[in-house]
C-alpha cells in the first residue's frame, strides 16, 4: 500500500509541475497559447468532418442514420478552418463580450450598494467596493487581450502550486496516515 501511495504521490508532483509550467507559458505567452489552443481545436472539428464524410461514403446507400453526415462532415470541416485562420478574432469576441458581462454584473451590484445604503445595511461599503473593482475587472478583461488566458494561466498556477504543496505534506505524512 505504502509503495502505492508513494506511486500517487509522485504522479501527483509530477502532474502539478508540468501545470505550473503550463500556467506560466500561459500568463507569460497568452498569444500563442490562443493560437495553440485554436489549431487544436481547429484540427479536432477537422478529423471529425472527416470521419463523417467517410461515414457517409462508406455506408451510402446502406442506411438513413449517415445521410447528414456530409453536411455535418463539410460544416465541421468549415468551422475548423474558421477556428483556426480567425483564432485572434474569435477570442476578441469571446472576450469583449465576457467583459462587457462583467461589467454589466458591477453596474447591477453598485446599484445593490446604494440600496442597501438606503436601508442602513452595514455591508453596502462591501458590496459597493466589490462592484467597483467588478467594473475596473471588466474593463481589464475587455481591453486587454491576453486577459482571460493570462487569468486562466495564474489559476492553473496557483492551483499547481497548492497541489504541489499538498503533495509535498502527504508524502511527508505517508507513514503517519498508514
């Protein structure tokens, strides 16, 4: 068992060091990171337009159930292009309009804010603060562009080193827990 947990262990220090480095390309390199991840995904719902062109063929005629598959097969194939040449414009749109939600959702909480002021609630300083640095966020993730890979990237880092450290306590503790 003991020689297990250590199995684990390592796996698990081996798993957090190779997010760290992953969470640091990510907040270091956020523009490659998004062409990277774009030409996965690209790629991705190219293979399967592929595969369901060669569906359609390879079953022609002998049943209903591929008929869509080379319409499926041609928009897949499309959308991985699409994916793929128009990465950067595709995430600007994708963040402008998380940012603007943001930003949308602080507007909603300053309004919160002042009527709990108004009913002399203790935490509408809080919630007025809260919303405050809501709308800076929003702006942030809306006008910078590596913001969310950049957010992403720290996330994944923070949760490495947690784990990492977590891991380093188990082993430490294995005899103790056995």
């Amino acid at each position: 068992m003991e020689k297990f947990l250590k199995k684990v262990g390592w796996t698990s220090i081996i798993t957090s060091i190779a997010l760290a480095i992953i969470g640091l390309i990510m907040v270091f390199n956020p523009e490659t990171t998004m062409q990277f991840i774009s030409t996965i995904l690209g790629l991705f719902f190219i293979i399967i337009g592929i595969i369901k062109i060669f569906n359609y063929f390879i079953a022609k005629g002998n049943s209903t159930l591929f008929t869509n598959d080379i319409a499926w097969g041609i928009i897949s194939i499309i959308v991985g292009l699409v994916v793929m040449i128009y990465s950067s414009t595709i995430e600007n749109i994708f963040r402008i309009m998380i940012g603007i939600w943001i930003i949308y959702s602080g507007f909603t909480r300053l309004t919160m804010s002042f009527s709990l002021k108004n009913v002399n609630s203790k935490v509408w300083t809080l919630v007025l603060i809260l919303s405050v640095l809501m709308i800076i966020g929003g702006l942030y993730v809306t006008f910078y562009p590596g913001a969310l890979i950049v957010t992403l990237g720290v996330i994944i880092l923070i949760y490495s080193l947690m784990d990492l450290v977590e891991s380093f306590i188990f082993m430490r503790n294995m005899k103790d827990i056995l």
